[in-house]
C-alpha cells in the first residue's frame, strides 16, 4: 500500500512537513504510538521537517506500506483552468502522478485566515475527479488522515470546517479522528509535546486500517462522489 502525504504548505521548513512526517512514520511502522494518548495540537509554518528528504520520497516499512510526501513548496505548479490531467507537464504532471499513484493519504496544511493554503486548494482543483477531466478518481473511496498547524488552538475547526468537507466533493474516506498542532507543540522545528507526536503517529496507523477495512468491503470501495 502507498500513503501519500500531501503538504499544503509553501515554506521549505515547514512544521507542517514534520507532522506528515511523523503521520508516515506511524503509518509505516516506524514509530510506535501511545494508542492511549489523546489530544491534538499543531503549529505555525516555520519549523524543520527532518524525516524524507525530499517530495516524492519513498520509504518502505516492515508493513509493506510504502510512504512518499508531496510537498507543495517543492513543486512548481501551474494554476488550475480546468484542463485535462493530460494536458499538464514538468511539476504539475508529477504531483498529479503521485497522486494518482497512491492508494491512501495524509493531507496537511498551516491555517491562514481561518482555512488551508490556496496552494493545497489549487491542487484539489486539478485533482480528477472520474469525469470530464480524467477517467481516474484517486481520492474517492480512499482513506483519508487530516492534519492542520496554526499559531493558536483558534482555528481547530478548520479541519472539519474546510478539509472535511473537501475529502467528501472528492468521494474521500476521511479518517474520523484528526490532528491540530499548534506553537506549543514544537520546538525548533521539532515535536517535543508526546501527546502531540503519538497522536499523529496513532493517525497514521488509523489511516493504514480504514484504507485496509475499505478494500475489504464491497460497499466502502464502490460508493465515491454522487455527481
């Protein structure tokens, strides 16, 4: 299986990054989580991501899951105008590939004014959708982890606000469970909060088993975006 994680940030050192980062890793089995351990916390974008070391990174854990990031900043992506998948090149051709190529995801992004970045919302405008723009639908029916950073915990509701209702137009299996990180959370770029840091990981693992638990159902797999 190949989880994607997709940071919506545009700054090279970004906490948002190391979130993912540490979502993957417990997607992967890299980590171990405190399956016990709750809360949730994030960051502003500013920080070091120290796990892949570059977008479209691969790492195989012992699980078999094979994990990439998709970093936005890395990416030089041209505005969406509606075309065809087919119809982009150079950068936009290969996000839209590892998009496409991925079985689950870990979608992430700093707050700015209440919602994700228009980077990450440019993307999903070219993200197909199974109609006119390409006969492939690389996020219906798939699982789906959400992580947002912000300055303060007054934007915690951006996720289920702004992400969520972005994975349903896609036909996306959202994990239930989130992850909001905050300043508090982080320390020169790195995470030093553990509740923070099992959270993310403990999302990983959820987002490997509702990707497992929907391709063993008839009904998960086969569902997708209504129009």
């Amino acid at each position: 299986m190949r989880v994607l994680g997709i940071v919506g940030s545009v700054t090279s050192d970004s906490r948002t990054r190391r979130a993912i980062e540490t979502v993957l890793d417990g997607a992967s089995g890299s980590i171990d989580a405190d399956l016990g351990a709750g809360g949730g916390g994030g960051t502003d974008d500013d920080g070091v991501g120290a796990g892949d070391d570059g977008a479209g990174t691969d790492d195989e854990g012992d699980d078999g899951i094979e994990t990439s990031v998709l970093h936005l900043a890395e990416y030089e992506l041209e505005t969406a105008d509606g075309r065809g998948i087919d119809e982009y090149e150079g950068d936009t051709a290969a996000a839209l590939d590892l998009v496409i190529e991925s079985d689950a995801y870990v979608i992430g992004s700093p707050v700015y004014r209440a919602s994700y970045s228009g980077a990450l919302k440019n993307l999903f405008d070219m993200i197909p959708r199974g109609m006119w723009q390409a006969d492939v639908a690389p996020l219906a029916n798939s699982a789906v982890g959400l992580v947002a950073t912000g300055a303060t915990n007054h934007h915690y509701l951006a996720i289920d606000d702004e992400l969520r209702p972005a994975m349903a137009f896609f036909g996306a299996h959202a994990v239930g469970g989130s992850v909001y990180a905050t300043d508090e959370h982080f320390e020169n770029g790195e995470i030093t909060d553990e509740e923070i840091r099992d959270r993310l990981a403990h999302l990983g693992r959820a987002t490997v088993e509702q990707a497992r638990a929907i391709d063993r159902s008839e009904a998960l797999s086969a569902l997708g975006p209504q129009f």
